[in-house]
C-alpha cells in the first residue's frame, strides 16, 4: 500500500498532458474490447505519456485500462510509481448519481480492482452540477479520509461543465473544511468556441485554492470538426443549438479555404493556448516532449508550470496525430530548440513550431469571426428535464442501464458511425 498522505503540491507532479479514455467504450467504437487498447496504451507510454484518466462511468474503460496496464512492458519499463492513475465516483448513469459516502467507498473498491492497483493517484467527484453541493462536500470529506486512513488515495478533486457551479463549490470545500481541492477538471470551456475557463473560472479557482485546473475536450465533445458533432448510438445527442452548429459549419468551410481543418486548428489552438494561459494553475509533470525512454524534466521545457489538456484517443493514428501537434507544441516553448535536438528532431523546429503557432493564431481569428455572436456561448447542464433517479437501491454496484451524457460514452445500442478523422472527437 502507498503512503498518500500527499507530500507535495499535485502540480510539482502531474504530467501535463493526460491521456483521457472515455474513448474506451461503444459510443466512438462498436466494440472497445475488440480494440488493441494494450498496443495504444503501449504506444503511449513508449511516446512518453505517463497520466490515463478513466471513470467507472465509462462503461468498460476501467477494467480495459486496467487490463492495458497489467503486461510485462509496464511492469518493466514504467513500473506503478512511473505513471498516473485518474478516476472519479459518484456518477452511475445518466440519471442515476451517489455521492453518499457508502457509495464513494464501495466505487473506489472497485476501481482499485478493475484498475489492478493499490492507488489512485487523482479522483474526481463526477459531474458535480448534478447534485448538491452538500451531497459533493460528503464525497469529497470521504475522499479525504480514505486518502488519509486507508492509503488508497492520493489527491481530490472535482469536475463538470458549469463554470459557476465549479467554482462555487471550490470556494465552499476551502471554507467548510478548511483545505482546498487538489483539481477542479472543466471539460469544453477552453475552446477556439469557448475561453470561459481562462476569462471568467480560472482566476476564482485559484482563489479557492485550487492547485491544478485540467482542460479536457478541446473540441467541445465533437462540435469543433469539419463533419459536425458525431452522431452515433445516443443519436443526436449534442446539446449545441442549430444556429451554433451552422456557425461551426461556416468557420469550417473558411479552414477549408485555407487548406487546413477545423479540427486540426482547433486542437492546437487549445493545447498550446491553454499550455500557456493555464500555466498558473499547471504542473511541471513530465512534459512528454519525446525524449526517448527518459524521465523527463519540465527543466528541459523552460522549467514553468504548463497549462494541463486532456487528450481522447481510441486508435494509433489518432494518438500519433495528437502527439505529433503536442510536441511540436513543446518545440515553440523555451529551450525547445534543445529539447527537438534530444529527441533526433529537425534542428529548425523550434522556428517551424514559432511559425506555426503564429498562422494557427491567424486562422482562429477567421474562425472566431464566423462564429461571432456563439463566442463564449454555453449549454444547460444539467438541463431542465434532467431527472435523478434516487429511487435505484443504494449499495448496488451493478450499474444500471448504461446511458451516459453527451460528454462521455454510452453502451451501444445499435449501430455507431465509424469515426472518419485522425483527431479525437472530442
């Protein structure tokens, strides 16, 4: 068992980029198990990524990670204390959440035993708009004791949509208990659509305590792409409106105009503007710049605090596309001329990723001027025919039926269209 007592900020350690596998379900596959999710997470790692974050939320995504990371490459190469394990508790379906302490207890049992560890380093209380914040203040105390008795925990955090209810809730956990959350994680709020998290969230946060404020999907679930929000199994499940989604159909015709895509513009301006913009409430983890199989410093990236972006993958072109853009992202930063020699990259990247960075800039000025007046727009979340269905027994863990929201991963129920792009969806 670890000692969890955390010793020091969860910022002097977090990697800055994480590894999000709510792709490891049926919405964005028709059968994750038939996935080489060993070989992807493999790859991972061989490109330096040391952070995965999962829910049991996610349908299958606990027990394949789980699975992934119980191979003799791990083991050998990037043992236990070498990689990050991120979870959540609390939420069961769509409508269906327990934040009863019993309940937290029971769902961190579990995912110790599908993620085949005797740690989580992060968990998140899921989806906190959903219920009240006293519900989230007795999920987080029980978190904390857990942590702090049993050993099984190391950080907490929490994690949603809404901006307002994020940060209320972090200013009232410091007031109530006198500590403040290791991670709040906001999810579509800093976007080329959207940059409500850096505008409005991120200075509240900090004055709530919080340490580090991750950035998880940069393409607002799917919106920010040349063929429009994924519809599959769930339907059309996206809660943007008509007239936003037309808004993000024009933007992308002028990428097109300009030989790029929406989706590549997008990704990169959101991973290398919130690298920067977020860094105040960043980490200095290690930065997965590709240096081979070493144990990287964000010394060697400049050595400030970066901005933390989730990335969703779920096949070996898409994680190569995505880490591809992120170091050529590192590239751009400070001593990123040595840090491309390290890795045996062109000698002239840093220049490349300067240039680059500065057309990206151009090209999301031309998008944000087609989106226009949806700039910084936001959805209900919950909205108002949302229904918690408290009636389910409590105790229970079978889950029950598994329709999860928008921002994650359903069961399959009938078919799903293939994904088409090497970007994420999300």
């Amino acid at each position: 068992m670890a000692d969890t007592k955390a010793k020091v900020p969860l910022s002097s350690i977090l990697p800055p980029l994480i590894f999000g596998t709510a792709t490891f379900n049926y919405q964005y596959n028709l059968d994750p198990y038939e996935l080489d999710t060993t070989g992807l997470v493999q790859q991972a790692l061989e490109y330096g990524v040391r952070a995965f974050d999962t829910s049991p939320y996610y349908g299958p995504s606990e027990e394949i990670l789980g699975a992934a990371l119980d191979t003799d490459f791990v083991r050998n190469n990037v043992p236990r204390e070498d990689h990050f394990l991120i979870t959540k508790v609390g939420r069961i379906s769509s409508e269906h959440f327990d934040y009863s302490k019993e309940w937290v207890y029971k769902s961190i049992q579990r995912s110790l035993q599908r993620l085949k560890t005797q740690y989580l380093d992060l968990v998140y209380c899921h989806d906190v708009e959903f219920v009240s914040e006293e519900e989230v203040l007795e999920a987080v105390k029980e978190l904390r004791r857990i942590r702090d008795e049993e050993g099984t925990i190391r950080y907490v955090g929490i994690s949603g949509y809404p901006l307002p209810v994020l940060c209320s809730l972090a200013k009232r956990i410091l007031r109530e208990t006198g500590e403040p959350l290791d991670a709040v994680m906001s999810y579509a709020n800093f976007t080329l659509q959207n940059e409500l998290l850096a505008t409005s969230g991120m200075q509240q946060l900090k004055d709530a305590g919080v340490d580090v404020v991750p950035n998880a999907s940069p393409l607002s679930m799917g919106l920010l792409r040349r063929n429009g929000v994924p519809v599959g199994s769930m339907g059309n499940w996206h809660p943007s409106t008509d007239g936003l989604r037309a808004a993000v159909k024009r933007a992308s015709d002028f990428c097109d105009r300009h030989d790029e895509t929406l989706e590549f513009v997008a990704i990169r301006y959101a991973l290398e503007t919130w690298l920067h913009v977020g860094s105040s409430v960043g980490s200095r983890g290690d930065p997965a710049s590709g240096v081979p199989w070493t144990r990287e410093s964000i010394e060697q990236v400049g050595g400030d605090r970066l901005g933390v972006s989730v990335m969703g993958v779920s096949k070996s072109s898409e994680l190569e596309k995505t880490m591809q853009v992120w170091r050529s992202i590192l590239d751009g930063l400070e001593n990123g001329a040595e840090t491309a020699r390290l890795a045996g990259r062109w000698k002239r990247d840093h220049e490349w990723s300067m240039n680059r960075r500065k057309a990206v800039q151009i090209l999301a000025d031309g998008i944000k001027e087609h989106l226009d007046e949806f700039l910084d727009y936001t959805w209900e979340s919950p909205d108002k025919d949302f229904l918690d269905k408290r009636a389910a027994k409590k105790g229970d863990l079978r889950l029950p039926e598994p329709w999860l929201t928008p921002a994650q991963s359903p069961q399959r129920d009938g078919s799903i269209e293939p994904a088409d792009s090497i970007l994420p969806l999300r």
